[in-house]
C-alpha cells in the first residue's frame, strides 16, 4: 500500500528513514506555532493568540498532509517568517491597517497566487530561471537557513558598533548550540563502517542537545529557585511548556475565522464587505498585494527548487518532473487569510528531513500529523522550540544547502560568480531570501547586458528583474510614507 502510494522502493528511500526525516523537520519548524501567534497577537488591535495558534497548526497540518499525498516530496509548510513580520510591521503598524484588513489582503493575494498556479504562469516563471541563477538562490537559501540558526541561538548577536558580533561564552544557551553543532558535525565526518550514523547525525545532535538542555534549565532552576520559564528565557535554553488550555485555544479561533465575521471580542467590524471596500480603496493595498506576491512566489520557489534537486525531482535541465508540487501551497495561500493566519509557505527547514534520509511524501505525512498533534499535546515538543536546540539542525543544513550548490557554479565565469557572492552576502546581511533573489536577478542581468549577451537573456528573467527594481521602488515609497510626520 505504502509503495502504491509514495514509491519508496523506486525512489530507493527506507521507512525508517521517512519517518525520522518527518519527525526531524517538525522538530525544526515547531517554532513557528507559537511565534506566529505572537507577532499576530502584537498587531495593533491584536488577533487572539490562543486563535492563531489553532489555526497556525491547523493550515500547516492539512497543507503538509496534502503535500504528502499529492505530490508525494518531502516538503513542510507552514505560515511563511517573511510574510508574517512583512504584515504585522509595514502593512499594519506602519501603514495602519487593520488586523481584519491585513487577512483580506493575504486572501486576494492568494487568489491571484492559486490563478498563477493552475494556469501555466508560475511553471513559466520558474522553468525560465537560469540554472547559474537556481544555483545561487539555493546556495543563498542555505546560507540563511545557517544565519537564522546562529542568531536564533544567539551565537550571532546584534552591535551597535559592528552590526553583528559574536554572542557570549558565558551564557549557556550558546555553549549548548556550539556543542550540539560540534557533536553533528563529528557524527557527519566520523569514519565508520555503520555509516547510519553518519546519516543520523543532525536528529542525534539535536535530541542531544535537548536532552542536555532541558538538564541544565532545571538544574539551575532547583538551585537558583528561579521558575524554569525564566531560566530557559534568560540564556535562550529550552523549557517544558505546561500550557494545556487546549478548550481556551478553540475559543479563540472563533474569533479570528472568515476576518472576525464570529468574533464577540470589543471593536471588531463583523461587517465582511465593507473590509474589502475599505481594502480596494486604500491605494497602498496594491503596492502591498504585489509585494506578498512575489515575497511568495519567490520564497516558495527557492525552498522547493532546494528540495527538489536533493530528492531527484528536477531534470537535468532544471525542468521539474511533475507540477503537483505547486498545488498544495496554492491551495493553502486560498485558505490562509480566512482562517486567521499569514500565509502558508513551503520552508527550508524541510531539507532537514531530506539530508537524514526523506525522499517521498510520507515525511511529510509524519511532519502533518505531528502538527495536528501539537494543537492537542504541545507542551510535549516544547523543548525543540528553544533556538540552542535547534541550532544544530539548522547551521548543519544550512551550511550542506550552501556547499552543495556552490560547488556546482561555473567558477571560471567570473560574472557569475560575483552575482553569487552578492546574492548570498545581501540575503544574509538583509535577512530576506527575497532581496537576495531579487538583487541576484538584477546583477545578473546588469552583468550579461553589460557582457553584450543580451539575446542569452530569455523575457522571463528580464521581466522578473524588473518587477523586482518596481517592488523595491514600491516597498521604498511606502517606508518614506511610514516615516513621513
């Protein structure tokens, strides 16, 4: 049944292997629940936190169970980082919209989004992108995936004076993500004949890691008579999350379905058209619309472009072998908005699974199903929210994305190498995989003009670099009006 369904034999995958890679990668993205609750929650008239959660889970459950069934890759999605901070800071705090009206814009976007899709617009775009350039917006991806898990574990850390700066030796947070990195690293490069573990690496680094974690968070709670919350807090290690109210989390998701047309809380419009008249009228909506839109399309097209290189769904060419892939986001881009959340994305964090062993679609089926139960038991994976837990996943995969893709660049073209420098420094510098993709498409067609290849450029590549230099004309116009008096 399980080989009609996924064709692990033909893919030469392993159960075993499946369902760790599953168990990884939502292992790797569990953060993602309740932080987009909180950025939601923070919004200005704020959307109830316990709300969406639920529906965070909920979307992330259905999109990845579907993404397991009908394309059959080992891919996980969730509420996208760069669209919920794009919502919650520069729509709603910076342009004032409200809560309610930040959702209809999710849910027209996506409706464009879905029309893209299951016409052949958004297989265009992505099969004309150039190999050199697919190269360097993985390598750019890896390179992300790696910053975010340093600053998450606070290896790397913000200064006034440097921008950056090394995070210190004496908190324990950090220690424990430099030894859990350590400790994956061994296990990658050990010379063995049991070669599992060197398979294995990144999952045993991680629970390692945890387990020595969650020692030290009590430890120092009992001699300290700190409460364990405040410890892990304080040095960034992980913690038990003992909150069970799941009857209060249902609750709260009446109030932020179908753009608060149920909710009893104080000041919300119930009112459902006149949000979108409200909407269409405000001018700046259209600049935001089709900034999400190529946020994601962009950022969805970097993370499945990684993936499937790795599982063997891309031709020689960099031609995909099946459209499927791009249905499952579609749809939950559709149902995002009206259920109360940003919208779903596919994450990088899913190579995580693939470089332990996942190459079909049930990873994917074990990372939904771990979601939907995270609605109901959450406090049980709790400790794998901690940013020193997860940092060995994420620098690991991250650093093999960058050096796998990088290598396979024409380093003798020179051009083509400064693009790649470029792209991956800005991605990293700017965190956002979408100003790298966008600077990448912009240098790397300034270049070739300037080489005189102007015919080697196909109308594909000169229109996407120049909807990125109008969004970020766009996004630049809409900060002035932000900072205007």
């Amino acid at each position: 049944m399980l080989e009609k369904i996924f064709k692990i034999k033909s893919r030469k995958a392993k159960l075993s292997l499946e369902i760790i890679g599953g168990v990884m990668t939502f292992f790797a993205m569990i953060y993602i629940i309740p932080l987009n609750a909180l950025l939601f929650s923070d919004m200005e008239g704020g959307m109830s936190y316990q709300g969406v959660f639920i529906a965070t889970a909920i979307i992330s459950a259905l999109i990845t169970i579907l993404m397991g069934f009908i394309a059959n890759m080992p891919i996980a999605l969730s509420t996208g980082m760069g669209l919920n901070s794009f919502i919650t800071t520069t729509v709603s705090q910076g342009l004032g919209f409200s809560w309610q009206e930040c959702m209809v814009l999710l849910f027209i976007t996506g409706i464009i989004f879905f029309a893209f899709t299951i016409t052949p617009i958004r297989s265009i775009i992505i099969d004309k992108i150039p190999r050199q350039l697919r190269l360097i917006i993985c390598a750019s991806l890896g390179a992300f995936i790696a910053f975010v898990g340093l600053k998450n574990a606070n290896i790397v850390m913000p200064s006034e004076s440097t921008f950056v700066t090394l995070g210190s030796f004496s908190n324990p947070g950090v220690l424990l993500s430099l030894f859990g990195i350590i400790v994956g690293l061994v296990l990658m490069f050990l010379k063995t004949k049991k070669t599992i573990i060197n398979t294995l690496a990144i999952p045993i680094a991680v629970v390692v890691s945890a387990v020595i974690g969650i020692t030290i968070t009590y430890s120092m709670s009992a001699a300290q008579g700190i409460a364990a919350s405040e410890i892990a807090n304080q040095n960034g290690l992980p913690f038990f999350d003992n909150d069970w109210d799941l009857a209060a989390r249902f609750v709260g998701l009446k109030d932020v379905v179908f753009f608060g047309a149920f909710s009893s809380a104080e000041g919300v419009n119930t009112d459902i058209g006149s949000l979108f008249v409200n909407v269409f009228s405000n001018p700046s909506s259209y600049a935001v619309i089709f900034s999400l839109f190529f946020v994601h399309l962009f950022d969805s097209t970097a993370t499945i472009l990684s993936v499937g290189k790795d599982v063997g769904a891309i031709d020689d060419d960099g031609s995909f072998k099946q459209r499927r892939v791009f249905y499952p986001d579609a749809i939950g881009s559709l149902l995002s908005g009206p259920l109360g959340t940003s919208t779903i994305t596919p994450f990088a964090e899913s190579t995580v699974g693939v470089k332990v062993g996942a190459k079909t679609g049930l990873a994917s089926i074990v990372t939904g199903l771990l979601f939907a139960l995270t609605m109901f038991i959450y406090p049980i994976f709790s400790i794998f929210t901690a940013g020193s837990v997860v940092a060995p996943a994420l620098v690991l995969v991250g650093a093999l994305i960058f050096v796998n893709n990088l290598k396979s660049l024409t380093w003798d073209d020179m051009a083509i190498t400064f693009v790649g420098f470029l792209a991956v420094i800005i991605t990293v510098l700017t965190y956002s995989i979408s100003n790298g993709i966008g600077f990448s498409f912009i240098f790397y067609t300034v270049i070739e003009l300037a080489r005189g290849n102007y015919k080697k450029i196909n109308i594909v590549t000169y229109l996407i670099s120049a909807f990125f230099v109008v969004s970020f004309i766009i996004n630049e116009v809409i900060a002035m009006q932000n900072s205007a008096p």
